[in-house]
C-alpha cells in the first residue's frame, strides 16, 4: 500500500503524467486535422484511458497537497499552483459531462425555444401502437483510410485498437421482446458515386440545386421522389418528370411547363406540358419549382457510398443491424451535428422502429423570436460585410429585445447565443445563433487559470522555492558549463544572423506608368495631412489611413519604390490603373484560389481584374458564400474570406467610396462622405465644394507633374483641409493630435522596437552568461549598460503605447495588435520589477 502511496503521490509521476497529456493533445491535433473533429474525439479526447491520466492528474495533485504539507504559510504559493490544476481539471470535466452546446435555427419572424445539439446521438424509438420505448446512445466513430501511411495514421490505429474500434452492440427488452442493436459500418462525410462498370446497372446522373447542389443517381426502370416531385428514368409514370429513351435519344415528358437554357451556348427554349420533347444534356432545366442538369449520359456502373469533402458532404454515414426474436435488418442512416434528420421507418415481428442519427432536439426554458436579420454586403459584390439579428426574448413575461451580432453576445440564465452564420438561401432568411450552455464549467476554469497566473507570481517572490536559489545555483555550474555557453552563443549567433527574402513580382508597363505619375514626397505628405472618416467613424490623417489600406491589400507599407501617401493620391487621381496593379497578396500555399483565377502557381500578389471573368462576374463569388456559412471554416475558407476582403476593400478604395473627406453641415451624426456620393448627399454650396475640389485638384497635379510645380495643387489642397476645418469642426481632430499621429506613423514605433528588445536582451544574455564564469567590474558596468538600455526602451514603449491611447480616443486593448503590444508591455513592467527585485 504504501509502495502504491509513494507512486501515485510522486512527483515523478506528475512528469510523466505531464509527457503523455502533453504528446497525447498533440497528436489529437494532427488526428483532427486529417480525419476530423469526431475521429480526434474518438481516438484520443473522449477515450477511457485519456480520462484516466486527467483522473490521475488530480489524484496526485491531491496526494501532494498532503504529502509535502502545502498548506503551510511558506508553501501558499505552490499550494495555489497545484489548486488551479485540479480546478482547471474539474472545469474541463464539467464542461466535458454536465455543458453542452448547439445551434439554433431561426427564420425570419418565427419564434422557437428549440436548439439542436453539439453532440450526435443515434436515436431507436420502438412501439407496438401502444407502448413506446425511446434509446439515446452517444458514440464516437473513426475511420483511417487503409492506404495513409506515415506516423499521424499508424498512432490513430494504435489508439483505434486501445478503444476497441467503433463497434458496439446493445440490447433492449421491450414488452418481453428482445430488440438488439449491432453496428456494421461507419462513413464521415458520406455521398453516394457512381463507379463505373459494364457489368453493373444503368444509372441517370440527376443533380438538383434546391438549397445547394444535391447528386441523385436515378436506376434505370425506377422513380424517385425529389423534394415532392416524382423523376422517372425509362419507367413511365403518370405525373411524374419523365426521362426516358425514344430511338437512341434521351427525351423528357414532364405533366409541367417549364424552360431551359443550354450552359455552353446560351440559348434557352421552352418545355411544353405533357409534350414528349428532346432532352437537352447539360442543360438547366426549370421545372416544377425545382431547377436540374443532367450533366452526362447515362452510365452503368454500381453505386457505392464513399467519404469526400467535409464542405461539400458535412453528413456521415451509420449502418446498423436491427435484430429481432425471428427477424433482422440492416439499416443505413445519415447525420451529423447541429442535423435533425428524419428517421428511417419500418416494422419487424409485430414493433414500428423509427431511427435516426445525428443531432438531438433541445429545449429552452425561454423562447426567442427572430424579428430582423441584417445582412449588409460589400458595395460591388455579394460578399457579407457584416449580419447582426434582432431578437426578442420571450421569458415567462420578462421579454426584452436584443441585437445579436460578432463580439456581441445575447448571455441569459446561463445560456450564451453567438452569430455564427445564416442562410439566405430561401425565400425567407434564416439565422443561425451558436448556444453555449457552460456558466458553471467556464468559471471554475477561469478562477484555475486565475490562481494558476497568482500562484506563478507568489512563486517568483516567494523566499522558499528555487527561484530564491538561482544565483547559487547559477555559480555552481560556472565551472561545469564552459562548452555548453560556446554551442549556445554559437545558436544564438547563427539565428540571429539569419536574413529575409521578399521575393516580388512587378508588370513592367503598370510600373513605368505609376512612376511616371508619381507625385513627389513632399507633396503627398502635405495630402497625407488631410482627415479621412473611416467606417468606424474615426477621424484620421489620410496618411493613416493609407497605410492601413495598403497593410491590409498588400501586407506591405508601399508598393514598389512608392510609399503610402503617394500610392493613396494616385488612387484618388488616377484610379483605374489600380485595376491592373499586382497588389492583393495571396498566401503561398492557396493554389486552390490561383486556379480559380488563372494566375501562376508562384505568383505572390493579384490584380484587380484577376478576379473578374469578362461578363464581369466576381469569380470567388460561389467559394466567399459557402466559407461564409460555415460554422468552423477551415484554413482555405478563412483565406478566401480573408483574400475577399482585400479585394472589396481595393474596390471601394478605386471606386472612391471609402474616400471620405467632406463633412456635411449640420448633419446630426457627424458622418463624412466621398466624392462619388456628392449628387444625392451634398446639396448648395456644399455640393459645389465636393464636386469641384478633387476634379480641380487632380487636373492641377496632372499639370504640376508636368512642371514639377505643385504650387496650384497645394492651394486646392488647402481648400479642402480649410472645408474641412470649417464644416466639420466638432469632429476633426485637433492640429496638435494629428501631428502627434504623423509622428507615430512616420518612427513606426512598435515595429522598431521588436529589434530593439531582441538586440538589447541578446546583449545582456550574453554578458550575463559571462558573467557566470567572470564577473569582473567592466562585465557588471556591461550588465548596467544593458539594463539601462531595456528600460530606456521600455520607457519608449510607454510613450508609444500613450500616444496610441491619445490618438485612438480608447485604451490601447481593444483589438489583437493593441493586446499584444499591451501584454508585451506588461510583460516588460514585470520583467523589469523582478529584475530589480533579484538583482
């Protein structure tokens, strides 16, 4: 027993426990990302024995609570630490057994107090027309190709033999009658393929767009029912769209009028009612309310169900054997979550089965109305800009109203409800709100976390640990470590003089044109000074502005040898070149995009007119729709979305309307408005000033090219920023913060300093660690050198962060650059009071 104390209590074993937690979240990772979340869950998350190492976890946290007596005063720091592990632990359990989460589907104007569930279930509902039994089994499926190869899908089939695979067998007695249920084969992201064979069956291709494109594979001799429409193939039947062979052509007689357009050509024609007419292949054909193609001939071959794209195909697949007391079947059931799918049907020895699988139908304690879903698209393009949904609770009587959008979360008893996606593929749009259901797991994870970072903090000031020790441990070693501080400076030196390689592609007549254009620094900073309203409604120098604009099309802070404020003039002037400019960076390994636009394969950036066909049709139309209703989007969807929104925001910089430089008098929201917008917004005297001033300005700084005489152009200049001055006076920042905005831009304060902190931290551990084998008086004045030197740098962090906070009008914190420069700053502080704290 006490050999079972000292094992189960030692911290040896929490080393050990820490190693295989640790390799086990990793190679879950790479499992999910090769074979899915499910697989992830049912090989490693949801085993038995991945519980039994977090069980044994908090055992032996426990255990070391007593065994070495932390609840004494000198022993509070590590207390707290082994506490927030076994609080973290506990919140991660009741997240796991207790929470749950869904979705809930809302269409316009309909009030529901259902959600449908995270977690996937197979359902078996048994009655006799009496009596009823319901069974709920949750169970987790995985499925690793034979052929893949390599280390991820051998460890997924060692994990895969630990479980026990994905069989599984239950019983149940209903009445005195024996029901068992046997699992037979399991599919993800299942679809039906035609494979094709002489020998097998002949099969008409039939794809329908009704919701999204759905493949049907219509046997020869058969009807089918598609969305209450009957399609028949070489079987007449009456009321049915009828597909059949007449004289070696394919015709069609349909009890329905309709039409068709034939895709290559173009060319459209009519489909008379009851009238045998021929059948066009690749043709879409508007029949019945239901649009359909044929897209070959028929084929003959046998149908098989196959795992293909988790976008394309998100159902899986369950087969499973019914058994009965003298009768068997074998049923095939599709699902998936956030899915409520209907059920299969049938009767064996005297009792209706209804199974299904997928997600379950949850209910609220509250009901919630769906009154307006907002969908607000770039200018120029079907892209979702932003959607939001105005609900009202319904709460026993204590109703309110809500708007639910990104970052703005509706949080009531408990119950958290998130935007997440919509579908405006139907008459009616429909919203679809994340449900969240955790308060009790959420905040015992956070106060863990929260005692873990206090427990941390104790530890480093705390006289009794190790940390007290450093610096004898540290001369201990100075005799021991001479070879290892070479290899280590060595590393060091050879990481640090590692170099970066743009590599960029230009278009030599697009580049000799801009060049030519290019208006002098000078000047273009004198246009940078200008104020811009953003769509946020910030008030900005255009030079700001610009590179922003710039930073989010090209990840770059010029183009060429062309910095921000010219690039910005030259689109105001000058913008249909921009079309043609290779600027809108795409990621090195989207190649899936490239084809799509028909660039090379190593071509890092894109025009304009890359993205459009010659009808003029946005060619990542159909891919930014389908990321955009997705849930959990991949990493090729989060770049689509993202290479989207470069291009929108290239589109309305050429178009002029995110130029916005003339206030309105009088308005009541202060908003500002561009050149493009002038007719229907400006009226008066302001209509003449935001006609007249670009169109004058641009044709002066045509002629100050010219001369190299910007004189006139400055004038026009100046009218503007007087316009500006007088029109829009409550808003425009001050003259002083915008040179203080200038200025910031102009020294790119953070952006240096992440060299700054690496060169001086390198120097200081380099003579730090010098000074472990020889601390002499020149290496402690270097040590004071570099200390001085971090703090100088930290105190111009602090300058840079409070001009950051003065120019934003908000604490520098709001979004993740500035939490990064902030928690980089925090870190510094700390860093810097426990230095001197240790010194």
């Amino acid at each position: 027993m006490d050999k079972l104390y000292n094992i189960l209590f030692s911290t040896r074993l929490t080393a050990i426990l820490f190693l295989l937690f640790g390799a086990s979240m990793g190679v879950a990772t790479f499992i999910e990302n090769d074979y899915g979340t499910q697989a992830s869950k049912a090989l490693v998350y949801n085993t038995w024995w991945f519980e039994l190492i977090m069980l044994i976890f908090v055992l032996n946290f426990i255990g070391n609570i007593f065994k070495y007596r932390l609840f004494r005063k000198e022993k509070i720091s590590v207390l707290l630490f082994h506490l927030a592990f076994i609080l973290i632990l506990l919140g991660a359990g009741i997240t796991r057994y207790i929470s749950f989460e869904g979705m809930m589907p809302i269409q316009e104007g309909q009030t529901t107090d259902k959600m449908l569930s995270e977690k996937t279930y197979l359902t078996v509902i048994v009655d006799d027309d009496k009596d009823q039994l319901e069974i709920n089994k949750r169970y987790f499926f995985a499925r690793i190709p034979k052929e893949d190869k390599g280390f991820i899908s051998t460890a997924s089939r060692f994990f895969d033999v630990i479980r026990g695979g994905n069989g599984f067998s239950f019983k149940a007695d209903f009445r005195k009658q024996p029901v068992t249920i046997n699992y037979v084969d399991y599919v993800p992201n299942a679809y039906e393929e035609l494979q094709p064979d002489d020998s097998g069956e002949e099969y008409l291709h039939f794809v329908e767009s009704a919701g999204g494109r759905h493949d049907h594979y219509i046997k020869k001799g058969t009807v089918v029912n598609i969305h209450n429409i009957l399609v028949a193939f070489e079987k007449p039947v009456e009321g049915a769209i009828n597909i059949f062979t007449q004289q070696d052509t394919l015709r069609i007689k349909t009890p329905f009028e309709g039409n068709y357009m034939t895709m290559a050509t173009k060319n459209t024609g009519l489909v008379a009612k009851d009238s045998v007419q021929t059948f066009n292949l690749r043709s879409l054909y508007n029949i019945g309310n239901m649009q359909f193609v044929v897209p070959e001939p028929p084929t003959k071959g046998n149908l098989a169900i196959v795992s293909g794209n988790k976008g394309q195909h998100p159902a899986d697949m369950l087969t499973i054997e019914v058994v009965t007391a003298n009768e068997k079947k074998k049923v095939t059931l599709f699902g998936n979550k956030y899915a409520n799918m209907p059920p299969e049907q049938f009767s064996l020895d005297g009792l209706n089965f209804r199974i299904s699988y997928g997600a379950k139908q949850l209910e609220l304690p509250f009901a919630i109305k769906l009154r307006d879903f907002q969908l607000d698209r770039y200018p120029g393009s079907m892209s979702p800009k932003s959607y939001a949904s105005e609900v009202t609770v319904y709460d026993h009587g204590k109703n309110f109203d809500f708007r639910i959008f990104m970052n703005n979360i509706l949080d009531h008893k408990g119950y958290r409800f998130f935007q997440s996606s919509y579908d405006d593929s139907g008459p009616i749009e429909e919203t679809h709100l994340s449900v969240n259901h955790d308060a009790v797991g959420t905040w015992i994870t956070y106060i863990g976390y929260a005692m873990l970072f206090l427990g941390l903090l104790m530890i480093l000031f705390s006289k009794h640990t190790r940390f007290a020790n450093l610096k004898k441990q540290l001369k201990s070693i100075k005799k021991k470590k001479e070879a290892l501080l070479m290899v280590v400076m060595l590393c060091s030196l050879m990481a640090f003089s590692q170099e970066r390689h743009q590599h960029r592609l230009t278009e030599q007549q697009i580049d000799s044109i801009l060049e030519a254009q290019k208006v002098s620094v000078a000047h273009a900073e004198r246009f940078g000074k200008l104020v811009i309203q953003d769509a946020g409604g910030r008030m900005k120098p255009v030079n700001t502005f610009a590179s922003e604009l710039l930073r989010k099309v090209s990840k770059k802070d010029s183009y060429l040898d062309i910095d921000a404020n010219q690039v910005i003039v030259s689109m105001v002037t000058n913008p249909k070149i921009w079309y043609e400019v290779p600027v809108i960076f795409i990621k090195k390994d989207n190649t899936k995009v490239r084809d799509i636009l028909g660039i090379p394969k190593n071509q890092k950036y894109a025009r304009l007119s890359d993205f459009f066909d010659n009808d003029i049709r946005y060619k990542l139309r159909d891919e930014v729709a389908k990321a955009h209703k997705k849930r959990i989007k991949n990493k090729y969807e989060q770049s689509i979305i993202a290479i989207d929104g470069r291009v929108n925001l290239l589109y309305q910089a050429i178009e002029g309307n995110i130029f916005k430089f003339f206030p309105i008098k009088g308005d009541p929201n202060h908003k500002w408005f561009s050149y493009v917008e002038r007719g229907s917004i400006f009226k008066g005297k302001d209509s003449l000033n935001a006609s007249y001033m670009l169109p004058l300005y641009s044709d002066a700084l045509y002629k100050g090219l010219a001369t190299n005489d910007y004189s006139k152009a400055d004038e026009y200049l100046n009218l503007i920023h007087n316009y500006q001055r007088k029109v829009g006076n409550d808003v425009i920042p001050s003259d002083k913060k915008i040179k203080l905005e200038l200025f910031y831009n102009k020294y790119d304060i953070f952006r240096n300093l992440f060299w700054q902190y690496m060169l001086a931290g390198l120097l200081l551990f380099i003579v730090v660690i010098i000074e472990i084998f020889n601390s002499s008086k020149g290496i402690r004045t270097l040590i004071k050198i570099g200390s001085f030197l971090i703090t100088a740098l930290f105190l111009y962090h602090t300058v840079g962060l409070g001009i950051r906070w003065y120019i934003s009008g908000h604490a520098p914190w709001s979004n993740g650059y500035e939490s990064m420069i902030y928690v980089a700053w925090a870190t510094m502080l700390f860093g810097i009071i426990l230095g001197r704290k240790s010194a």
